[in-house]
C-alpha cells in the first residue's frame, strides 16, 4: 500500500487515533444509569462533539433523545451538488461485566500482542476513530468529495430505541443518499466483509408467582408450588432436545445462501470447550444468522451463598429472542409472550413485560454503494475480495433508517471480527483493522461520489 497516499495518510496517523481512543474507552459511557453515572456518557460525547467541530463540522449539536440519553450530530459540507453520506457509531458500551476477569482495566486502553484491550475498543468507540481517520486522509489528500454527516448514538447496546423513536420525529436530519453503518465487522481479521443482513431482536421479562410468601421445604415442599422451579419448566421449553429454538408458531428453519462459516472455525471463535457440543441443526450460518435463536440473559432467584431451604415464592427471567430477516419482531414478541404464558405450569400466575424490541435487515447489495465499496475494500486489503456475511445481532436503528429512506444504500463494516470478544472481557480492537477499514472508507468515499 506503499503508492497509496491515502493509506500512508492513515499510517501516519495511527499513534493519534490509539491516543484518541484511550481518551474516548477512558470515559465509562454504560448507557444504564443506575450502574454507571450519566456524567460518563455526557463526557463521552461532548468529545466526540468536540473532535466533529476541530474536523470542521458544521451544526454539531448533543440530541436529547427520547430514552434520556445523548447522540452526537455534526454536518462537514461537501463540493456543491455531491451527494450525501451518513456515517454512524456509537459511544455507549456493554458493562464490564466481570472486571476481575480482565487482564487488564476494562476502561484503559492497554497494547497487549499487538491489539489494543478495552470496553468499546471494537464495539463501537474504535468506529468513531475509523470515521475520523478516514475523513482526515481525505482531507489530507484533496479533500472529502461527499456531504458527510455523523451521527454517534449514546444508547445502541441498550436497545431502548432513543435514536429510532429521534429521528423518526426529525427524519430530515439524518438523509443521505448512503449510509455507513461502522457497527458490525469482518468475518476474520484480514477478510473484508460487508454484513447483509442482521437478525432482529426482542426482549422479555417473565415473572412467575406461586405463593404468597417463602416456605420451608421441609414442611411444605412436594405439594406447594415452587415458582423458581415453574420458571426453569417454561424456560425449558423454549429449546428442543439438540438445543434448537422452539418457540409456538415460530418458523426455525431458514437457511443461509452466503458465506459459510466452518464448525471448528466457529469452535474456535465462541471458544467452546473440548467435548463440548454446538447446539442446533443445521449449517452454523444457519443457526446464528437465518433463524432464531433465545437466550436466557439472566434470573432473579436466591443466590447460592446465603440460601435458606426455602420453597420459593416468585422468581423472574430476562429473555432475549434474535429474530430472523423475513421475520417481524412484532409478530416474533406476540409468539414469544404466548408461549411464555402458556407453557407455565401448574396454574402459575405468570406476567410477560416487554422491555425492547428491533426489526431485521436485508440490504440490496445489488446497489452502487455495494461496488464502490467491494473496489475500496480491494485497495485496502490487496488481493482479496470483499465477502457478504451475516451478523447474529441487532441494530435496531437500520430499519428505522430503511424505513425513513427507502431510496438510501445502508452498508454495514466494522471493527467487531471474532478475535475482538464484544461484549465480553477482555475486549480488543486490532489496530491493523482499523488502519485497513480506515482506508477502505476514505476510498469508498471517493468511489461513490464518482459513482
């Protein structure tokens, strides 16, 4: 890439990006503020603020979104009569989960085997540098030849729908002729990939109540209704014996016709345990990105240190459900919720609470936007070429922005490849990624404005 002044722009400023997104893991930005302050999203995103206006962005405003969090707007004018090009991150992060299960501090970027470690590293902090970095190479080397807009969204890991419901009631705001969703990731580190599809998600929260208070097993265990083990039954019930999603009325056998994703790479990917099976039928790409799949996130019951021999009575479960494309989550929840109360046993009272929800995405990757990032990605990765994947997670706000522009091309990259671990401890970004995806976004610019 050594005739490339774009990528040497980018090399160049490497050392910078890995400074400004120590700054920006350093910030706490957990969207849920009874475990994290609402000081650290706000800091967060009053940098980011700060870094669109040096970049010479125009308008840049902190959004007060529905859900009680901030996103961040800014506006870079292009040559008169060039298109327009959304580009999207966000800045919130999933809690550390475990800190002592970190090698290192979750919010202190730390270089370790070539990779940087942090919260937000990959998902998504390491997208607004990605931005940066691509619009500062072009600036450095001609200028940006697009309207841009930014917009980095304070509450995606949430699910709490705030931009969704924002720019729904501003829907000029955010239209562009394409936009680049810098939240997903390459299949590996060294395949470019587009992501063509996500699943969409549902989340419930089920409470069962059988007593109206605690009881000793002892005196009145075996006939009295144990709602801990009323709620285990019905959760039960949402799988098949090979571990297969079976929720009433809903369909789980798509397929998917793109890329394939091997078992033991996979194996290797989820780090599965030796001995340990995979659950599900059919091909891994079919499991984890064309059909649905539940997850019980959490329970509410007594711990074990500190239990009584009691019989229990009340006991509540967070569920989630990734919904497939072709599916609507509507529908996916309304099935989800009949099941729930319809499996529970021995005429427990049972209360389904929705707490989010957010559509599937098919992209038209037949669009220009598609080739003039497959020709980017072939100069940013030399001698490969670009792969269409699908993501297993959820990002509400692209059907919002489907829906709200039907005529807009949405492409999906990002720095969230297997080896960066979101969502989990110890997560990394590869800085050699970053410098890569960088570059294949400055010269996807270029391409679709000559487009």
């Amino acid at each position: 890439m050594s005739s490339n002044p774009v990528a040497e722009t980018v090399a160049s400023l490497m050392p910078r990006a890995k400074e400004e997104l120590a700054a920006l893991v350093a910030f706490k930005s957990v969207a849920d503020f009874d475990q994290f302050p609402r000081s650290e999203s706000e800091g967060a995103a009053n940098w980011i603020a700060a870094a669109l206006r040096t970049e010479g962005f125009q308008d840049v405003a902190l959004l007060d979104t529905p859900d009680g969090t901030q996103s961040v707007y800014g506006y870079l004018p292009g040559p008169e009569g060039a298109k327009t090009v959304l580009l999207y991150a966000h800045y919130d992060v999933q809690p550390p989960l475990d800190e002592a299960g970190w090698a290192t501090p979750p919010f202190e970027l730390t270089e370790r085997d070539g990779r940087w470690y942090g919260r937000g590293a990959a998902d998504c902090k390491g997208g607004v540098l990605m931005h940066l970095l691509a619009l500062r190479a072009l600036k450095a080397n001609g200028g940006v030849p697009v309207h841009v807009k930014v917009i980095a969204e304070g509450s995606e890991e949430q699910g709490t729908g705030g931009l969704e419901r924002y720019a729904e009631a501003h829907p000029e705001l955010l239209a562009a002729d394409t936009i680049v969703i810098g939240d997903a990731g390459n299949f590996r580190v060294g395949l470019p990939t587009v992501t063509s599809t996500l699943r969409g998600m549902t989340l419930l929260r089920v409470k069962v109540d059988t007593l109206e208070g605690n009881l000793h097993s002892g005196q009145f265990g075996g006939a009295a209704p144990d709602a801990l083990a009323a709620l285990i039954r019905v959760l039960d019930s949402l799988r098949a014996a090979d571990g297969s999603t079976t929720v009433d009325g809903l369909a789980a056998d798509s397929t998917w016709e793109g890329l394939a994703y091997d078992e033991e790479q996979f194996r290797r990917d989820a780090r599965v345990l030796d001995g340990v099976e995979l659950i599900g039928s059919g091909s891994v790409a079919d499991r984890i990105w064309a059909r649905p799949a539940v997850t019980v996130l959490g329970i509410d019951c007594p711990p074990v240190v500190g239990a009584t021999p009691s019989v229990q009575a009340g006991a509540r479960a967070l569920v989630s459900l990734r919904v497939p494309p072709g599916v609507d989550a509507a529908e996916a929840t309304k099935l989800l919720q009949a099941h729930l109360e319809t499996r529970t046993p021995w005429g427990a009272r049972v209360a389904v609470e929705q707490i989010g929800q957010g559509q599937a995405f098919r992209a038209d990757t037949t669009s220009p936007a598609y080739q003039a990032m497959a020709d980017a990605m072939a100069v940013a990765y030399p001698g490969e070429e670009m792969q269409y994947a699908g993501q297993g997670g959820s990002i509400p706000l692209c059907n919002t922005l489907a829906s709200l522009y039907p005529e807009a091309e949405i492409l999906l990259i990002g720095l969230s490849e297997p080896e960066a671990q979101i969502h989990a401890v110890n997560e990394s970004v590869s800085p050699k990624e970053l410098e890569r995806l960088s570059v294949a976004e400055a010269h996807f610019l270029r391409n679709y404005a000559a487009s």
